[in-house]
C-alpha cells in the first residue's frame, strides 16, 4: 500500500501545528517554510479543518491551529482525512453503485484477507497519536523561518 503525497505533506503540516501549539499558522508562510505548494495546503486545511483536526481562524491574523490536542489526534486520523482510497485490491474498490469484473469473485479468498491486510495498516497508523510523533523532536529550523509582510 502506497499513501499518497498529500498524507505525507498532511503529516507535516499537523506536526508543525502540535509543535509550535501557540501560533496561528498561515499559508502563505507554511509554502514558506515547508516548500508545499500553495494549493496543495489550502486543499489540505480545509480537508484536516473539515475533520475537526484543525481550526481555521478567520480575519485579521487569521490562519490555522490545531483543532483537537496533539494528544487525542492520531496518524491514522490525519491519514484518514486526506485519503479517499484505502483499497489495495480493485474488488475492494466495488460499492453498490459499480462492479467490478473479476473471473474469481465471488468466491475468492483473496478479498478478505486483503480486507483484513488495508483494517489492519489504518490500525498500526492509529497507534501512534500526533504527540508521541512530536514528543523529544526539536522543531526544524525551516519552521523558524520569519513572516515577512
């Protein structure tokens, strides 16, 4: 199984928020220091702030938080909220609304297992909450990068 870019950069941007809990985030200043795209962190906020995983802040000095704390946030939860796809096999795939052709359905073991395969990666993900990913890390010195207005 494969996860694609915006976990990965979904990831991040929630541990820069649990790292430095006090600031109100920008977009601007993120694509700064982290070098995503703008568009890829706006879509990315409002997926997470969508969840409940962050808190968007609107006005003057107006940005982005985190919505839960650290604590009560997993990696699974950050992952679940970005991906739309966990099926790691096209018969997954299927919902009432589309079928899928496959000489071996529906008596195919393989189904279940795989299943059972993508339950239990989402389950290892939500082992680890976004404090204990944090916890003892210092905070990069790109995330000191100063706003310049």
């Amino acid at each position: 199984m494969r996860l694609n870019q915006a976990s990965d950069f979904a990831l991040r941007l929630v541990m820069q928020c649990a790292m430095q809990p006090d600031i109100t985030h920008r977009i601007d200043h993120v694509v700064k220091q982290q070098g995503f795209s703008k568009g890829h962190v706006m879509k990315l906020v409002n997926q997470l702030a969508r969840c409940g995983i962050l808190e968007t802040v609107r006005g003057r000095g107006g940005g982005f938080r985190l919505g839960r704390f650290a604590k009560d946030i997993t990696v699974g939860d950050v992952v679940r909220a970005v991906e739309s796809d966990f099926a790691i096999v096209e018969c997954l795939r299927a919902d009432a609304m589309q079928s899928v052709e496959c000489c071996f359905l529906p008596a195919c073991r393989l189904k279940p297992l795989m299943m059972k395969a993508s339950k239990a990666f989402l389950a290892i993900l939500d082992d680890m909450t976004i404090e204990a990913a944090i916890s003892g890390v210092p905070v990069p010195a790109a995330l000191g990068v100063k706003e310049s207005e």
